[in-house]
C-alpha cells in the first residue's frame, strides 16, 4: 500500500492528490516540499494511518493517508493428523 499526500484545496483537507510514495519518509519530504508545513500529528487508527499536516497557526493545510492491508488471514486445507 501507498502513501498518499493530499493538499488542502480550499474546501477540503484531503482535496488535491499531490503524490504517493512507498515510504513514510519519502511522503514527508514531498509534503515539506510542496505544502510547506509546520507541524504534524500521527493519527493510528484501525485500518490507516493518517498524518495530519497544519500551517504556522495550527490551520489544516494537508494530510497523509496510508491504508493498510485488509486482507484476511489464509486458512491450509489439508488432513488432519490424528
């Protein structure tokens, strides 16, 4: 899964996809890049992390989403050893 960097377009926080990334590290640089940010916050919840991007006052300007895997945990078929 990827980690997206979104900028606050005005309207919403998650509004323009700016990149995504295969590294947290590499979201953040790109996000002090384009959205000039002064601080952040690391939201874990139970299927993504979110990193919340504010200006100089505290304001919303962007955010980093990443998902994580939803999948299942795989089951073997076979015979049983008794």
């Amino acid at each position: 899964m990827n980690w997206k960097v979104y900028k606050h377009n005005g309207r919403y926080i998650q509004g323009d996809l700016v990149s995504t990334h295969k590294t947290e590290t590499a979201a953040l640089k790109r996000a002090k890049k384009e959205i000039d940010f002064k601080f952040s916050e690391r939201e874990k919840k139970k299927n993504e992390i979110l990193i919340w991007l504010d200006g100089e006052n505290h304001m919303p300007v962007g955010v980093i989403v990443h998902e994580l895997k939803k999948g299942t945990k795989r089951i073997r078929q076979g015979k049983k050893k008794e």
